[in-house]
C-alpha cells in the first residue's frame, strides 16, 4: 500500500494527480477506507496493463479529495451533462471510487466512470467524450470488485448505471436486466410555488418514524443518515409523518432536493405538491440552481414538479445490471 500527499519518485508517463510518471514494477496504491479523506489517489497497474499503458496513455483509480485535481476533468463536461458524476467529484469525492481510462488510441478520448459508496445498490456512473466510439465497461467492474474486496460471484448481484441516454449506445454494459428513464429537472420558474404549509423541520427524534415511512413509499435512493446530515422536512398528521422531503446534495453551488414521498394512504390529496413547495423555498435559500431526478414513468411526481415551474434539462437512463 501507497499513501502519499506529495509526488512518488516516478518518472513518465504514468499520471498522479495529472503529473505524468512511470514504473518498470506494477504498483498497486490504496487507500484503507474510502471514507479516508487524506487519502487523494489510488492507482492501479495490472500487469497485463503495463506494456500498453506506457505506449498509449493510463488507466487509474482515484479517491479525490475536494478541489484536489478534479478540474482537468471536470472540464470536460457540463454538470448537467454528466449530473451524477460531477456530484460525486465535487460534493462527495470521498464516498466516490473514480476511474479514468484515458489512453490515446487516435484521438478516442478519455471515458470517467465512479462508484458511489453508502448506496443501498452498488452504484455506477460513467462519461466518455464525444471522440469515443464504443466502450466495454468490464474493466471498470472488474477492478472497483478487486479495489472494494467484493467476493460475490460475478453477476449474482444487482447493480445500476445512471448514463446520459444519448451515451448509452457507445457503452458496452454486460448482463443489462432492465432499464428506466430518469429526468433530470431543473427549477427555472420560482413564482409557482403554493403558499407556505405546515411542513417542520424533520429531528432525531423522527427517524425512526421517517425511515419507516421511506419504506413504505418505496424511495429507491433513501440513506437514513442523510435524514440529519442534509435538511429534511415532514409533514405530520398529529405524530405520525405523511409527506416527507429533503435533499441528495445541499450546497451554495447547487442544491438537489430528493426524499419526496407522500404516505400510500395520502397520496392524491395535494401533499406531494405542498411538500415540494416547502422544500423548494429552503432550497432557494441555499442556492440560485436547484436540481430535482425523477423517473420518466412516475407521472403523478412529474406533473406536480412541472407545474411548480422545473423542466427537464437532461435525460439519463437507469440500467439495471448483474454485477
């Protein structure tokens, strides 16, 4: 295991932190946890890498800490454009395993792919520049399986891709079960919000009461940490919650509300659109770029966040998948 802050004694062309260097060895350097903020690099060179990589270019994993080294990278995509990758870069980098294939076959381009820790699914994105023509992800699978120790059989187990849909036809996915649309919504008329309800602020003394209703409801993205992490709300009918909301990243540069739901028994009775009213305006207060997902198919949550003024600014799909 390698941990530094500062640059290896490597000569080109193999990269740290966008410094170019290399080994005549195969190094292998990794952090403890994920959860190990100083940790800002993990590189791997597989031996059966080494040869190609000093000729074309390098592929690594990376644990970044914040503003340390992503922007050669996030310049190469907008936030709405890449939207799930560019969070896990530049809100939660330490929960985030990044994978950067950027060998120079011709002017191919460079593909970034993340795993997101702490999700109740193994989670991955990935972006490839415009130059790339078709990408095989099984590379990327195979080494966050080794980099995490996951020793499961390969595809026994469930895992998703959030990809822009004009880019999944240029990756190679293996084992795909299904797959789902999700819209990335963007909040651009402030005015339409119903007047303030009677939502309070969610506290520990709800969390129980709160998980269990994000159960029932079904919330695919729920983690009952970020019911005190991030700003949550409810809405209650005497000590038992009905409508709940809250948020997925909650930062100056931009806001994601998530965690909307309603009761099952209340569903249809205007909560969903008052929620979201509550929420949207402490999500103002926060940020001027207020961002929302939500599946294609669910109808009902699409038609109360499009009359509360959010329209779709890019479409994603959700991929289902053996891992």
């Amino acid at each position: 295991m390698v941990r530094c802050n500062t640059l290896p004694k490597f000569s080109p062309p193999y990269r740290y932190q966008g410094t170019i260097f290399s080994t005549n060895r195969v190094v292998k350097a990794t952090p403890k946890s994920l959860a190990q903020p100083s940790v800002l690099i993990m590189v791997t060179l597989m031996e059966r890498d080494v040869n190609r990589e000093m000729r074309n270019g390098v592929i690594f994993m990376i644990v970044w800490k914040k503003g340390a080294g992503q922007d050669q990278w996030l310049g190469r995509f907008s936030r709405e454009e890449a939207y799930i990758l560019h969070g896990n870069l530049c809100i939660r980098p330490e929960r985030s395993l990044t994978f950067v294939d950027d060998r120079k076959e011709g002017e191919r381009g460079a593909v970034i792919g993340s795993y997101l820790t702490g999700m109740p699914f193994h989670a991955f994105t990935i972006h490839a520049d415009e130059e790339v023509e078709s990408y095989d992800v099984q590379e990327m699978l195979e080494r966050v399986r080794d980099e995490l120790g996951i020793t499961s059989p390969p595809q026994s187990i469930t895992a998703i891709f959030t990809v822009a849909e004009r880019h999944l036809p240029k990756l190679l996915i293996p084992h795909v079960q299904s797959k789902r649309t999700m819209l990335l919504k963007k909040w651009t008329q402030k005015e339409r919000l119903l007047p303030q309800g009677s939502s309070r602020l969610v506290t520990r003394n709800d969390l129980d009461a709160m998980t269990s209703l994000a159960r029932q409801i079904g919330m695919v993205s729920f983690r009952p940490d970020e019911l005190l992490d991030l700003p949550h709300i409810g809405i209650f009918d005497g000590a038992e919650p009905i409508a709940l909301a809250g948020f997925h990243i909650y930062s100056q540069d931009y806001v994601e509300i998530g965690n909307i739901g309603v009761a099952p028994a209340c569903q249809g009775t205007g909560l969903g659109a008052q929620i979201t009213s509550d929420i949207c305006r402490i999500a103002a207060a926060k940020s001027a770029d207020v961002y929302l997902c939500v599946f294609e198919d669910n109808l009902p949550a699409r038609r109360i966040y499009e009359k509360l003024g959010f329209q779709t600014v890019e479409r994603y799909t959700f991929v289902d998948f053996l891992f």
